[in-house]
C-alpha cells in the first residue's frame, strides 16, 4: 500500500550505535565492543507481534483445553516425557561443568595454600 506504521528512519537504519548520557559513543565494559541497539520504533513492534502471538497461542490451547481436556492432558504428558533426556543431559552437563570450575579453583589456590602452610612453619615461635 506504499504506507507503513513505522517510520521511515527506523526501517532505513534499524541498528544504531548507542550513546551515553553525554553523547560519547557507549562501549562494552566486558569487550570493548561499541554497543549496537534496535531502533525504538522496531523494538516497539516486535515486542507487540510478540505479545500477540503469545496470546494468541494462550487463547487457542485454552479453547483446546476446554474442548478436549482428555487429548490436552495427553499432549502435555507426551511433551514432558520428551523433554526429560533433554532436561536431564542439561543437568549432567552442569554438574559436570561446575565440578570441572570447582576443581580448577582448588587446583589455583595449592600454590598459595602451601605458601602461607611454609610460611606459618617458618615462622620462629
């Protein structure tokens, strides 16, 4: 139709540089990296299309579920029993991951523990 709710410079240059209270260019603390933002507008409506989408979703499985509480329950039961070796390999992997960080802080700190053990001994009473 040649017409768009949003305006022109939004969609002409949807990413931008984002900038501190003072004007200054805004940088990543973490990397150093210019912080790049969406422009407001487009924020605004993906935010609505996804409000929307959720709701629609919500309205269309409460419509199931009044319709057919048998076939919904099944349909949650199936979902969850399909999600248990993805939920249960997420948990190993984090166990795994943390014993890994647990081990390698432990492995940091001997030197220095054994250095103030050496300097306690060495110490004349």
């Amino acid at each position: 139709m040649g017409d768009t709710a949003i305006a022109h410079d939004a969609l002409g240059a949807p990413l931008r540089l984002a900038y501190e209270a003072d004007g200054s260019v805004k940088f990543s603390p973490r990397n150093g990296k210019p912080i790049v933002k969406v422009a407001k507008e487009l924020q605004t409506t993906v935010r609505l299309v996804r409000e929307n989408l959720a709701a629609g979703l919500l309205t269309y499985a409460h419509g199931v579920l009044t319709e057919n509480p048998d076939a919904y329950k099944a349909e949650v039961e199936a979902n969850i029993e399909a999600g248990k070796p993805i939920q249960e390999h997420d948990r190993q992997s984090l166990d795994n991951a943390i014993a890994s960080m647990v081990e390698e802080v432990i492995e940091r700190a001997k030197p220095k523990a054994k250095a103030k053990a050496r300097e306690a001994v060495a110490v004349p009473a």
